[in-house]
C-alpha cells in the first residue's frame, strides 16, 4: 500500500503524441524510482530506449530451473505511462486513502498492479539469493501505451534472433542476450481487469481529419466557405457509419461488434471570423480480428461518399496510431490455468473479452501466448476520481506471488 501511494506520487503523465505538455508529463522519474526498487531487490535490469527520455526497464527474476536447463519463461509487460490529471476531482498526485480506496492518477491504471507485483517480488528476491523454484520472469516496465504502445513493440525486439548490438539498449547490469536467452514461453500484460483473464480485445485505430474553407468576415459569411460545416457533415457521416457498424460490423462472441467515435473538434480562430479550417480526431475501434489497415480505408471512403461537404477540402492523415486486437487463438491454456489459480483464493475468474486495446497485442504479434490480467476495473480507469480498491490490491499480490512459483504450461 505505501509502495503504490508512492508510484501514484511520481507523475508519470503520458505526453500524447506531443499534445500535453508540462512538469508531470514524461516517465523518466518513475523509472528512475523503479530501477532503486529493482536494485533494492537484487535483481539485474536493464534500460531500453524508446523515445528521447524515455526509457523501457527490464528486471530479471531467476527460476530454477533456470531458461538454459529447459525451465519456464514467463514475461510480466506493466505501462508506467498514465493517462493525463485534466478534470480531475481529486489530487492525481496524492495517493488518499479512505473507505477502503487508495485515489491517484494510475492507482488503477496501472499502478495496482506495479505495486502488486513488486511486492509479489520482493518476497522472492533477495540480494542473498540467486534463484527461486518456479519460472524465470522477465517483469517489463514500458513506456507510452496510453498512446501507440511503442514500448512494447520496442521490447519486442529484444528476443529477435536476427538481432544485432541494438542502438536503442542503455547499459545495465545484465545484458539483452542474458536476460533473453529465448523468447518467452507466455506473457502476462497488467492492466486492471477486476483479476478476470482477458483473451480477447479489440484493437484500434486513431487519426485526425481536417476539412479546409476560405476564411471572411462574418457580416458576409457566404463570401467564405465555412469549415466547421463542411466538418459537420463529416461528423454525421460518421455517426452513420457507427450505427452501420452496430448492425452489421464483425460480431466477436467476446467483444462484440467494432465502434468508430469522434473524440475531439477543434474549428476556427474567432468569433467575427467564417472559419477556414476544422480538425477532428477519429477513433475507430476494431474486432480482434480485423485489419486495421482496411477499416480506416473503409472508413475514408464512406465519409467522401456520405458527407456533403459542399466546396470544403477533407483531408485524412495518416492514423497515428494502429493497432490490431488481441486473438484468443493461442492463448487459452494460459488463461485457463491462470484462472485456475485465481480459483484458489476464493475469487471467480472467467476468461473474458473486453473493448479496450492493450500491450498485449504486440507481444502476441511476436508470436508469445498472451493473456491480459490485473486488479482494479476498468470502469475506474482514467475517471475524475481514479482509484482502487485496497483488499483487490493484496489479494493481486499473493496471486502474482503464486503465478511466480507455478508452471503456467
């Protein structure tokens, strides 16, 4: 509990692809922090770069019998980056507990499970001790999965048999080569699923539209060509299209059916002025098993054919961030035996789909069995007033203290 009132303290704010700025943006000083704790523990780390400041952190986890002697090799992927404090009803930074809650930025996304899970660790490891009886784990700390999961695709590379010396390692005590002798037999990416194993999730596709007029006075607005209308026009073509989707969209028997939303617009420079440009930002949900190419294709075309937009100019850029869903092809003996497990404390666990995209879909491209699990819910995520509850908290550590000392095959 102090651990994780802790972690919330240090800001650890997503920059968003450039659009948030300010002192708590940035993960540097939250890994920073949780390289102290790997070190405190005894365990060898190891940074990766993956954007200017921002770093992957690796820690290794010794099992016996050890990844050379055939024994197990599971990774653990938890994002340090948070989502940002705009709005909120609470101190984002306080780590208050009360009624049985801690409150914070990332207290449940997924700062929970950070802290569950070094605990869970700190149990195992110890400065005088070079292995424990279970399997060897890899415990990924990434960087900037609120916004492309780019640390996680990063971390990937790191057990590519075709690599070389790669630029992007920053030194450390152990080395790429040691600490990924192979690939990982399963994953397990943290993030707050009320300890249900999720399986399935969809993937998503973001990007900006314009549509571009001619700017004039507002006393002669039919001498311009008013964007904001053209825009209009494009946002109802997308509701329609979401509705399309609702009805006749790829129905996953555990997502159900993909969504596309408008999420932000911006138009114009003044009051007295017909606005020249409109941007909005789309965010366009996808089934486990679309292609994210191909829906924002599909989605291009229907607004040229369904927006009139008069003499404006729509222009698309190119999505800013792609990503496809997590399959429950190759996954479902993992989640199966992690549910089991789960059992075992008195706590029901099905697996499960969900809406939301996460880390887990670019391990599961590597081609690593992957499932996504974790405490707190996601109804809590990014809200006003975060928080997570304080008994699902422990009760996440002695589950990840099991997972460390169980084969998971």
């Amino acid at each position: 509990l102090e651990l994780l009132r802790r972690l919330v303290q240090i800001p650890s704010v997503n920059p968003m692809a450039g659009r948030v700025e300010g002192p708590h943006v940035g993960e540097a000083r939250l890994t920073a922090f949780l390289q102290q704790q790997c070190e405190s523990l005894g365990l060898p780390w190891l940074r990766q770069r993956v954007h200017p400041g921002r770093d992957n952190l690796l820690a290794l986890l010794r099992g016996n019998p050890s990844v050379e002697d055939g024994g197990q090799f599971l990774l653990w992927d938890v994002h340090q980056d948070t989502v940002p404090v705009d709005g909120m009803t609470i101190d984002p930074f306080g780590g208050e507990i009360r009624d049985g809650r801690l409150y914070g930025r990332g207290a449940c996304d997924v700062k929970g499970a950070m802290a569950a899970i070094l605990t869970a660790i700190s149990r195992l490891a110890s400065a005088n001790q070079a292995s424990h009886a279970g399997p060897t784990v890899v415990i990924a700390f990434t960087v900037n999965e609120e916004c492309g999961f780019t640390g996680a695709q990063t971390l990937c590379n790191l057990w590519r048999s075709d690599r070389t010396e790669p630029a992007d390692i920053v030194p450390g005590k152990i080395s790429a080569e040691d600490l990924f002798p192979r690939a990982p037999d399963a994953a397990i990416v943290a993030e707050p699923t009320d300890l249900q194993v999720v399986v399935a999730h969809q993937g998503v596709a973001r990007w900006q539209c314009r549509t571009t007029g001619r700017a004039a006075h507002t006393s002669r607005p039919d001498a311009g060509i008013n964007a904001v209308y053209g825009m209009a026009q494009v946002v109802q073509a997308i509701e329609q299209y979401h509705a399309k989707l609702q009805r006749t969209g790829p129905d996953h028997p555990l997502c159900g059916r993909p969504s596309v939303c408008v999420s932000t617009f911006h138009g114009g420079v003044g009051v007295n002025t017909v606005p020249e440009s409109a941007t909005i930002d789309i965010d366009r949900r996808l089934g486990p098993d679309e292609n994210a190419e191909s829906a924002y294709d599909e989605m291009v075309r229907f607004i040229a054919q369904h927006a009139d937009v008069g003499r404006c100019k729509v222009e698309h850029d190119p999505p800013f961030m792609y990503c496809s869903g997590l399959s429950d092809g190759e996954n479902h003996s993992l989640a199966a035996r992690l549910a089991d497990l789960v059992h075992t404390h008195d706590r029901p666990s099905q697996l499960v789909g969900v809406p939301y995209a996460t880390d887990a879909v670019a391990i599961a491209a590597a081609g690593i069995p992957t499932v996504v699990f974790g405490p707190g819910s996601i109804a809590q995520a990014h809200t006003a007033d975060e928080f997570i509850n304080i008994e699902e908290l422990r009760l996440a550590s002695d589950i990840f203290f099991d997972i460390a000392q169980t084969s998971m095959s």
